[in-house]
C-alpha cells in the first residue's frame, strides 16, 4: 500500500496514544443491532490492528442505548478471547448500577460522560446539569476505592444543537469539576462536530489556565463540517498526546441527532505517520477492519483514507 511521505516536524512529539472508540460510539448509534459476537471480532481485529486503547462499549441503560445492551455478554466473550487485557478495556459508566455491573465483570477502567450544556444533561442523562454531578460522585469514589482508573467526557464543548454557542468558562468549569471528581484524564467531545481550529487552541489554553495541562487532556473530534482533523492537528501542535477516534469515521450520539461520526481513526494516522509520529498502528490491517465493518453494516465508510486505501 501507499504510504505518507514522512517529514518530522521538530515540535511534535515521537509518539502519541489513539484512543479507539469504535465499537462504543461508532456502534451506539446504529439503527441495526450488530451480533455480539461481531462486535467482538471488531475489539479482536483493533487490538490485532495495534490500538493501544479500545473503548469496548457502555453499561449504560439498555432501554436508552439498546445498541449496546449486550454489554455484560460482550465482556465475557472477550474475557474468553483476550484474557485478562479484555478487563483493562474502558467501558462508559454513567452512574453506580453502571459501575456495579462494570464491577461484576472485573473490569479496571470507566468513563463517565457529563454534559457542558443544560439541555444535553436533560437528554442524554435525564438529569440537570448540577444533578449530573451528584449521580458521578458516588460513582468516581466508588470506582477509585476498588482501584479502578477513571476517565471524564465532556460533551458539547464547541456547540450545542439546542443552546447554541457554548461558553468557554462554562466548558472549563464543567469539565473541571468532572475531572476533579477524581478521574486521570478528561476527554473534551465536540459532539456535533462544530468545532474550528481557533477554538480548539484557545479552548485547550482555557484549560491549562484552570490547572489542567495538556498531559491530562484528550480530544474527542465528531467530523460534521469536515474539521475533525484540522482541529486534531490543532490539538497535537498545542501539546495534546491522547486523541480520540473511531476506526473507518463510525460514530454518533443518539441523543444529538446532529452527531456525525467521529474523526476517522485511518484519517488520523495517516497524518501522524506522515509527521513521523509513531501510534503503534498498522494502516493495512485497520483498512481492512474497516472495510470489512462496512460491509457488515450495509454502507461504506465515511473516511477518505479508508476509500483511498480500500
Ligand atoms: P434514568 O431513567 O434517569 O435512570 O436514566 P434511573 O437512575 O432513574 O433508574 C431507572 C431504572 O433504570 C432503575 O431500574 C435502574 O436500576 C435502571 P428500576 O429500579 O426502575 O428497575 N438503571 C440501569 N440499568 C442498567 N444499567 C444502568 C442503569 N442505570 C439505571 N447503568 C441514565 C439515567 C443515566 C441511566 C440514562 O439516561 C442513560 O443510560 N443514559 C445514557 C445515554 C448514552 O449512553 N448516551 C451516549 C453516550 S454519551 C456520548 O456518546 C458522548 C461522548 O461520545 C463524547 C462526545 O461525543 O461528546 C462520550
Ligand atoms: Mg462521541
């Protein structure tokens, strides 16, 4: 296959982490049920294809996201493949009936997932945005003392589709009391994927200023208007190692219908290879997941590296 001509950029670090979120927000919102045992084919060919990290799916209300309400199933068949690297996979966990049932399965690593807008935590959580907090604090303190690690989202820090612009201060202080609940990294989502590179910089600078670095910092792109990897580019230039991103641009949120896919997992590594920064991903064997997940769900995929490649 083709690859990127490499040319380092001396400002940019060596190696960065993908963070692969596929099989949890490029599945969610499906309209067609996906087997159990293909999702798990899709985690085993991710991890085949050298992804660090696979966020492998959400214990979160089965009537809400009935995608993923095989959740508990799926662990167990990739505990029964992968061994005991299927428990260092993080889930989604929105509160403590979640983690219970994260618990129950042995599992290491949640996510939790609060909102930067009123209107989101009304939809996504059925709770106000205050009300959020206390559903996560028990949950964060609950995973920490069973020597779970944790990590935050924040979602709709570039825009909401109800509200409209959203302040940079309200982002930074939502963000931060999540992340102050006691998680290792907070990973901030442009769920409607509105975002432009300007804002990325000064959203990650807002950050910083509140005592947050750019080492505890993740980015989460939706590519709606086609900026997801101008603002990843962004990102990395400012400082930030960890990207969030789902193999062949599969993504969506079902409760913000203006949610696209996410940043193409392929897009993103094409252009961090082709600044010699190393991910540990193989190209050709994620190509080919993708194509293969295409093919499963009835369309092709959204990624321009993919087709290219395909
Ligand atoms: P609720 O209806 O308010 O729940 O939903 P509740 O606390 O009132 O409980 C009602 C019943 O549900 C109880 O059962 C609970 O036990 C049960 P009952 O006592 O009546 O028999 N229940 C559960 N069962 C299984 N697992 C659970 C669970 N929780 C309660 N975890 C809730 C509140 C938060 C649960 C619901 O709103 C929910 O599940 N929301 C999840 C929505 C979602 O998954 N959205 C997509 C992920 S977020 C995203 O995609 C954004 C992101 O990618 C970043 C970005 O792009 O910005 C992360
Ligand atoms: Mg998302």
């Amino acid at each position: 296959m083709t690859l990127p001509m490499v040319v380092p950029d001396p400002g940019l670090p060596n190696r960065v982490t993908i963070y692969e979120v596929g099989p949890r927000d490029g599945l969610q919102n499906e309209p067609a049920l996906v087997p159990t045992a293909t999702k798990a084919e899709f985690v085993r060919r991710l991890v085949g294809a050298g992804l660090p990290v696979v966020e492998s799916t959400s214990f979160v209300h089965p009537k809400w996201v009935p995608q993923l309400a095989d959740a508990a199933d799926l662990v167990d068949v990739l505990v029964a493949d992968l061994g005991d690297a299927a428990r260092e996979m993080p889930v989604l966990v929105p509160n403590e009936r979640g983690l219970d049932r994260a618990l129950e399965k042995g599992l290491r690593h949640i996510a939790i997932f609060g909102s930067a807008t009123e209107t989101f935590a009304q939809r996504n959580l059925n709770r106000s945005l205050d009300e959020q907090f206390a559903m996560f604090e028990p949950t964060v303190t609950r995973a920490r003392d069973a020597g779970m690690d944790v990590r935050a989202y924040v979602s709709m820090c570039f825009g909401d589709p109800w509200e409209g612009d959203v302040a940079i201060d309200q982002v930074v202080r939502v963000g931060k009391r999540l992340f102050d609940l006691g998680a290792s990294q907070l990973s901030l989502g442009d769920t409607i994927g509105v975002g432009t590179a300007g804002h990325v910089t000064d959203l990650l600078d807002a950050f910083n200023a509140a005592g947050l670095s750019d080492d505890v910092l993740a980015v989460h792109f939706h590519d709606t208007y086609g900026q997801a990897l101008a603002n990843a580019h962004a990102a990395l230039r400012h400082g930030i190692r960890t990207f969030d991103a789902s193999a062949g641009g599969l993504g969506g949120c079902p409760y913000a219908e203006s949610a696209t896919g996410n940043l193409a997992t392929e897009d993103l590594v094409w252009l961090l290879h082709g600044l010699g920064i190393e991910t540990g991903v193989d190209l050709d064997a994620l190509v080919a997941t993708s194509v293969w997940m295409a093919g499963v769900l009835g369309r092709p995929s959204p990624s321009r590296v993919v087709n290219a490649l395909a």
